[in-house]
C-alpha cells in the first residue's frame, strides 16, 4: 500500500488538524497552555506517545481482536504515558510538577485515541508513523500559539522559563516585551484560552474561506450545454 506523503501530512497539520477541526483533547490544551514552555512540554509528550501508540498498534493490528481492540490500545498508550512520566520526573522534574495531572491524562486524550482506531489500526507502519508525527506536530503547534499569545499578554513575556524543559543554558532565551508589565489577568484565566482558541479557529475558517475562493477563481468555469435549433423551410 503507498502512502500519500502529501495528503497525510496536510491532514495533521491543517486540513484536520486535531486541535483546530477535530476539536479533540481540548481539556489538556486549554489548561496548560499558560506559557510557552508549558505547551512545549506537553506538546512534545503527545507527539511521542502518538508516534509510539501508532506504531505498536499498526505492527500489531492483523493480531488484535475487534471485539477487545479499545481495551488493547488503551493499554499501550497507557505504557507509553508511563515511560514519558518517568522520563519527566528524571530530567523534567519541575516541568511535570507544573504540568501535573494533565501528564498521565494523556492516555485518555480523545486524539491518541482517534487515531490509534481510525488510523493506525487500519493501515501500515510507515503511514501510521507520518500520521502520528504529522497529529502531533499539529496539535503541538497550536498549543505552542496559544501559549505564546497568552504568556505575551498575561505576562509581557515570551520564552520565559524555558530552562524548565532546556537546561540551564536556555533561561537566556527569554524576551521582555514590556518592562514593568502589570499583567493582564483575563489572559492567563480559563476564560482567556477559550478565547484564545476561539480566534485561532476562527482565523483557521477564515483562511480556508479565502483559500476555497482563490481556488474557484482559478478554476475555469464548466462551458454551459447548447442547444441549436433546427430550421425547416
């Protein structure tokens, strides 16, 4: 079976981006993306979980029962959660203190498991893998948006932190957009990241509504069947 590179790798990053058209795994998105260096975190764990989860349940598919297969993947992406939490609490461990919760609720992110039945169960190892790197690459970079847009209004800030996830090296990354910023509190509140998400979505639509009118201006218009009349003398 050929994999469509193309089609695939469109799919995760716009044309059914998880976060912006599937609306999955909104409950994690929408509560940490406070910071830039937060939504990377998190980022970085979905899309490594997907790549695991993808893979193991492709290779396995022909020997996984239907009538078990949910419980099945559920277990696997849950080892994998398992591996990325202790690999945080070793090298990240105020990162996953802050984060939290939201860490092992990545086994019941609604995307994972999307993916894993509609997906990687259905297909090959090597399109299953694109299409976890490809979800997950989407779904990280709206969380990385986000983030940036509500760290740079709450807080006057971006890439605050960053030594969290980087190292020590990386505390100089930080830029000030605002000296002596008072904070825009609406910004970093639940309220603020459904706004937030909402005008990510809506500039999605807006854009797509602009891309599908460009493409029927430059597509030629079907010619309209004619009719002759016949005349008799």
């Amino acid at each position: 079976m050929s994999v469509d590179v193309k089609k695939i790798t469109l799919d995760g990053l716009w044309t059914n981006n998880p976060a912006l058209v599937q609306l999955l795994g909104l409950c994690p998105l929408l509560a940490v993306t406070g910071s830039v260096v937060n939504a990377i975190g998190l980022g970085l764990a979905s899309t490594i979980v997907l790549l695991g989860s993808n893979l193991t349940i492709s290779a396995f598919r022909k020997f996984v029962p239907g009538a078990v297969r949910l419980p099945i993947f559920v277990m696997i992406i849950a080892s994998f959660v398992t591996a990325i939490e202790l690999l945080m609490q070793a090298f990240t461990y105020e990162l996953y203190q802050i984060l939290g919760i939201f860490i092992p609720l990545i086994v019941t992110n609604c995307a994972i498991m999307g993916r894993a039945d509609a997906f990687a169960s259905k297909n090959p190892v090597s399109a299953s893998l694109l299409d976890g790197l490809m979800m997950g690459l989407g779904f990280s970079a709206v969380l990385i948006v986000l983030g940036a847009m509500r760290e740079a209004l709450g807080s006057g800030t971006l890439f605050a932190d960053m030594q969290l996830l980087f190292g020590a090296g990386a505390e100089s990354w930080k830029i000030v957009l605002v000296d002596d910023y008072s904070g825009f509190l609406f910004a970093v509140l639940p309220p603020g990241a459904f706004v937030g998400m909402g005008l990510l979505i809506a500039l999605k639509n807006i854009i797509d509504g602009k891309l599908e009118e460009r493409q029927k201006r430059l597509t030629p218009a079907e010619p309209k069947d004619t009719q002759r009349a016949r005349v008799t003398g």
